[in-house]
C-alpha cells in the first residue's frame, strides 16, 4: 500500500482505499492538473469533511498524497538539495472543505518554505468547482516573494502552462539572486489590423510604438494583417499567429502589443499560443495613466480603471507571467502592484467607487461655489500632446507640467485668466483624448471632466503640425460627442504654427468659422485668442438667480437695461428675480445672486 501521509486514524478502510487511488492519476506533461483528479479530490474532500492534498512532479507523477483535518493538513517533507535559484520540482494542490479557496497562511509559508512549483487550494461552492493558487515572483536577500492568482475556474487553472510558468519563475529568481540585477525594458512586438475607414495602420502603430515607449518598453518589430473583421478567437488570423511566434523567437520579444482591444478570450488563446504575455491598446494606456497620476483623485480613477478592465481577464497566462517581475500592464498607480484577487478586486472597486462619489461631492460644491460668483469657465481640450498645458502656461502665467510625451496631464487643473479688458475668467486643463481611449478610462475620468462638460466656452487646440491632425480632431469630437459635451461654444485653436512654413495652408484652416492660429510655446497668437474668448463670452448669456432686498429695488429697471428678465416674483424677503446675462456684467450683480439655486 502507498503511503497515504497525515491524519489517517479513525478514517475507514474504504475512505482509505479512495485516497490511496489518487496515487494512480497521472497528469499530461506541463500540465498543472487533470479535471478528473481535481474532481475526485473534492468528493472524498466533501464526504470526509477533511482537506487532502496530493504532490505531483514535472513529470505528472502524483508523488505524495496527504490527509489533513477540516482546516489543514501538514504536509510531507521533499527529499534532496536544491540551488537558491530552482524550484523543488513539485506543485502541491488541495482542497479547502469550507469551499473558500482564499490560501491561508500556513499555505503561502509552505509555497515558500519548500519552494513549490505553485500551490493551489481548490474548492467547491454551489457545485461550482474553483482554485486559488500561490507562486514564488521573486527572491531579495533570501526573502522569497509570492503573488496569489484567483479564484479561477477549474478550467482557466488548467489552461495555464506549467512548464513554461516554471522556467520563468527560476529565470526570475536566477536574475534577483545574482548581484548586480538590472530591470531590463520590456521587449515588444507591435500588432495592427488594417481596415477600411480606420486610420492608416502605420500611423496608429506609430502612436502605438509611442505609447509603448512611454510605458517603458522597446519596440523591436511591428506587424500588421490586412483583415475586415478581427478573428473572434484570435483577432488575427492563424497563420499570423505562427509567424508572430517565429517572429517573437527570433526577435527574442516577451511581450506583444496588439493595436486594439481584446476581448479576454482573444488575449488568453494569444498567450497561450504565444506563450508571452499579451496586452492590447487600452492596457498599455490604463498602464501609462497609472505611472502619470498624481493627485489622489486621478490615482483613484485610473485604479477602478484598471481593476474594471482587468476582472474579466484574471485567468491569463499572460497574467501568471507578468506577476514574475512586475512590468507593463501589472503596475498600479503609486507603489502599489495591481490585484489580482478577484475577491479582494471586488471589495476594492466598491470602496474606491465610495470614494470617488465622496471626492465629487467635494467637487460639486466648489463648482456650485464657483457658479455662485459667475465667473465664466473656459476649458481646453484637445488629443494627448497638442499643447493643451503649454497654453494654459502661456495664458495664465503658470508652470503646469507639460512635456513632449502621450498623458502628460491626467489631473485638471484650473487657473485665473485674465482677458485683455481685465475681465477674469477660469481656465481649465485636462487629460488629453486619444484614438481608441479605453472605456472603462473614459468613465472612470467622467468626474473630473465634468469641468469640460460644464464650461462656458471650449478651446479645441489642435497641433497642426502633426501630419494626423484632422483624424485627431475627430476623434476629439468623437470623445466629446461620448460625453455629451455640448460643442456649440467652442474655438478651434490650430496650435504649433511655428513649425509650420506653409502660409497657404494656415489660410485654407482659417477658413474655418471661429478658428485661430498660435503657438502656444512662443506666445505669437495668444493675445488674439484672448480677444476672441472676450467676445464669445460677451456674446453668451449666462442664467442666474438674484435676490434683491425691497430697498434695493431700483436694481431692476438697471437689469431690464443689460439682461434678459425671465421671471420675477415678490416675497417676504424680497424680490426673486430669474435672468440671463452676459458674464462681464454679472460683477455688477454679484451681491444679491443666490449660489444654490444657480443652475439647478
Ligand atoms: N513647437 C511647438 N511646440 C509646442 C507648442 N505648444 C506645445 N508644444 C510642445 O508640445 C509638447 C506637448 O505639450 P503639452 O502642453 O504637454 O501638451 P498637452 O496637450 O498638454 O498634452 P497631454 O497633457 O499629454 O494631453 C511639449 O513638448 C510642448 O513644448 C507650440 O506652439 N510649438
Ligand atoms: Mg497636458
């Protein structure tokens, strides 16, 4: 009889027998576990009420098979010496009878301790059969580091490739276990689809090689398919894929970046058949946006991002990989590495939801402030890199941060302008829009751009020196457009003239009604744009409500002179009056509005 380890006293001949037949499953070579065996763990696990927990080598040999009590089992000793830098050879999977696969402490000390391959907890719930499981990511001063994945579904746990996932985790700890260490930049392989309609797919891939060069990778190929639809399994086609690979190999890549978005199902067949980790367009720039934020409000926005994005694409290889090393598309914003718990990702999204509806609350009431005093609000917008800081430098004598880089600025700010006449007015700055801006971006920022949704005028700075302007201004339309920003007020400000040697062609753009040209780095044109954001304000009208005490009741036949009366009404603490008016004159007025009940 094969040793059966553990608590086995007081446990029945034929439960014995059940569990000494574990010894003769056998699992495909990299392989982590059959369906079968997982299976046959739970029922003895579920008629026993007790944890079992079964050895299996590289080979796919179950080499140990333990019985515990109903919350551990102690595990059997491994034979043999091993380097700092080798994993033992041996993953250990068992079962949790509670069903919550969550690893204890005990189970991460023993990842540790005897160095597994990984360490899994499965359980069953509802007839729903999940795992959790533990690798070692790293080793410092002898202090190994570990990184818990899941809960997956039996079936995403056994997409994972063993063999590989392994030679990565000893590559890994043979880097951190030599001195002198040096985080190399990732390798990447750029990916496109050409389609009709869409933008010249060697324009978006050059954006894209950008976008991956700000978030630190090299760029060592790009390679595109012409396709009308995107494969539904692959997103390219086959035989891409197998020269993708050979590329990969030869290129020597451990990354590849897709110009679009996946669907979770695309990424994890692409890691798989790739066996590297895949990251697509939205999560290069999930990831650029987490290094960039600063304030606490943009941190926070760019993790539920980041944490919305990823919760359906836990079960990647990709995934496991990336959590050996850290890199692109794992980190973030701040310190912090992102979750990779599905439980804890849950509870984070609602808590950092709570904190944002708590932040905007705070928001709204400076605005209502604001609103309360009138001062009119300008905002730029704009695609990433236009000039949108730079301006509002120029005009506003501030130094806000602005860099020739994709998502230099992701917090709004706001700052005092004023026009030529002395006329103040707010001015603010946003995050830059971007062809195929992810989403779960767009409505994580939906908070802090409500101060574009809101403004009295718009500013659309365009860098006409770029050769895509006009595909970039639709698609700052096109954003807009999603958030429904209403684009009646706006003046388009073709920016970066002073790279521009074609009079001709400023002339034909300025053709265009209310458009300007200037360069907001050498300021020539800025001080026309000041006059024109003078006019368009005179010309709007902006609805506020006043109170005028009854012994200043003369003040209304002056507002009959300069606004527009919509309503007025007599009560006990005096006259409400309803009107609209041009922002300059409401100065005049300021004393008697009524902040509340301004645009509400
Ligand atoms: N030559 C020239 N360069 C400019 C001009 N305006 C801005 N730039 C440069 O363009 C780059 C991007 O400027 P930013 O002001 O950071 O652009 P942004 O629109 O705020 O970009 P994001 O915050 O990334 O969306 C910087 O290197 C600026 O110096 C200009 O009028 N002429
Ligand atoms: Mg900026």
């Amino acid at each position: 009889m094969s040793t059966i380890h553990g608590e086995i006293d007081g446990i029945r001949k034929t439960f014995l027998t059940r569990i000494e037949q574990l010894y003769e499953f056998t699992v495909p070579f990299g392989q982590v576990v059959t369906s079968e065996l997982a299976q046959k763990m739970i029922e003895i696990t579920e008629d026993l009420k007790r944890e079992i927990a079964v050895y299996i080598n590289r080979r796919g040999q179950i080499t140990a098979v333990a019985v515990g009590d109903s919350i551990a089992v102690v595990l059997p000793e491994i034979d043999g010496r091993r380097s700092a830098n080798r994993l033992s050879g041996t993953r250990c999977i068992h079962t949790h009878p509670s069903g919550d696969t969550e690893l204890s402490g005990v189970d991460i000390a023993s990842l540790k301790q005897v160095r597994f391959d990984l360490m899994a907890a499965i359980g069953q719930l509802d007839s729903i059969i999940q795992v959790s499981f533990g690798i070692i990511t790293d080793v410092k001063n002898d202090t190994f580091h570990t990184q818990t994945i899941g809960p997956l579904s039996l079936e995403e746990f056994i997409e994972l490739d063993l063999t590989y996932l392994a030679s990565q985790i000893e590559r890994q700890l043979e880097l951190n276990t030599r001195t002198s260490a040096i985080a190399e930049p990732e390798k990447s392989i750029l990916v496109g689809l050409e389609r009709q309609g869409k933008w010249e797919i060697q324009d978006s891939l050059k954006e894209l090689e950008q976008l991956a060069e700000t978030a630190g990778a090299e760029v060592l190929d790009m390679t595109w398919q012409k396709r009308e639809r995107p494969d539904p399994a692959l997103f390219i086609g086959k035989g891409k894929v197998q020269e993708l690979n050979l590329l990969k190999q030869e290129k020597g890549a451990n990354l590849i970046i897709f110009d679009d978005e996946l669907s979770p199902a695309q990424q994890r067949n692409l890691e798989k058949q790739l066996n590297t980790k895949v990251l697509d367009r939205a999560a290069l720039i999930l990831d650029i946006c987490a290094q960039r934020a600063r304030s606490h409000e943009a941190k926070l926005q760019v993790e539920l991002a980041q944490l919305r994005y990823s919760l359906p694409r836990l079960g990647g290889q990709g995934l496991v990989l990336s959590r050996l090393g850290g890199g692109i598309g794992t980190r973030g914003p701040g310190e912090s590495k992102l979750e990779v718990d599905r439980r804890r990702i849950r509870d984070r999204i609602g808590d950092i939801t709570r904190k944002i509806e708590n932040i905007e609350k705070q928001r709204n009431l400076h605005r209502k402030r604001r609103q309360s005093t009138r001062i009119p609000t300008v905002a730029l917008v704009g695609y990433t890199n236009a000039g949108k800081s730079t301006l509002l430098n120029t005009l506003t004598d501030s130094d806000v941060f602005a860099e020739d880089k994709l998502f230099a600025t992701l917090d709004p700010t706001t700052r005092h302008m004023t026009l030529l006449d002395g006329q103040t007015t707010l001015l603010t700055d946003t995050v830059g829009f971007i062809q195929k801006l992810p989403h779960h971006l767009i409505a994580a920022f939906r908070a802090t751009l409500e101060e574009v949704i809101q403004a009295d005028l718009l500013l659309h700075i365009i860098d006409v020196s770029h050769p895509q302007y006009q595909e970039q201004s639709k698609i700052v339309y096109q954003v807009l457009g999603e958030l429904n920003v209403d684009t009646r007020n706006l003046i388009t400000v073709f920016n970066k003239v002073d790279r521009i040697g074609n009079q001709d062609l400023l002339d034909q753009l300025l053709k265009q009604d209310n458009s300007i040209a200037i360069s907001a780095l050498s300021g020539v044109g800025t001080e026309n744009l000041l006059g024109l954001i003078a006019v368009f304000l005179k010309e709007q009208k902006i609805e506020i409500s006043l109170l005028i005490p009854y012994s200043d009741s003369s003040i209304i036949a002056q507002l009959y002179d300069v606004s527009t009366v919509h309503s007025t009404e007599y009560r006990e603490e005096g006259i409400y009056v309803l009107i609209s008016l041009p922002p300059d004159e409401i100065n005049r007025f300021s004393i008697y509005t009524i902040g509340a009940e301004v645009n509400e």
